[in-house]
C-alpha cells in the first residue's frame, strides 16, 4: 500500500475513531509519516501511518500507578537539555 492507499486508509481509520466517539490528535513527527495519537483510559496509542504504506503502531498501557506532584522533578532531572 502506497500513496493514495495509505492515506484512504488513514482517512477510513480516522472516520472509525470519529464514529466511535474516541478523541484523536495528528501530528508530524518524522519525514514521510503521520501519526495519529489516541488516549483512552489506561492506555495510549500512536498509529503512525508512513508513506510506504506501512503502518506502525505503539501501544503504551498504564499499570494504574497514580503518583504526586513531586515526580514532576524526575521529568526535569532526566529529560532537560
């Protein structure tokens, strides 16, 4: 699946999350893809649609671990410039 494909496939999958009522954002994050990125409870998903015609996808789950305001210190300590 190429060109044209991919996208009436993005678009199909688009139309899907659209009906089901499940909130979706696009974005830009490496040349020649579009990744849609979806959060539902307990989980996210990043479906990246390439322009080759693949499709990756990523899925990351929650293991329902609620944490505190401190652990913002942690986002800081490891991943600041």
């Amino acid at each position: 699946m190429a060109g044209t494909d991919v996208f009436e496939a993005m678009t199909a999958f688009l139309d899907r999350l659209e009906q089901a009522n499940i909130h979706y954002d696009l974005a830009y994050c490496r040349q020649d893809a579009v990744m849609v990125q979806i959060a539902v409870p307990g989980e996210r998903w990043e479906v990246e649609f390439m322009g080759d015609g693949r499709i990756d996808i990523e899925k990351f789950k929650s293991d329902g671990t609620i944490l505190d305001g401190s652990t913002l210190d942690e986002l800081f300590a490891r991943f600041a410039d």
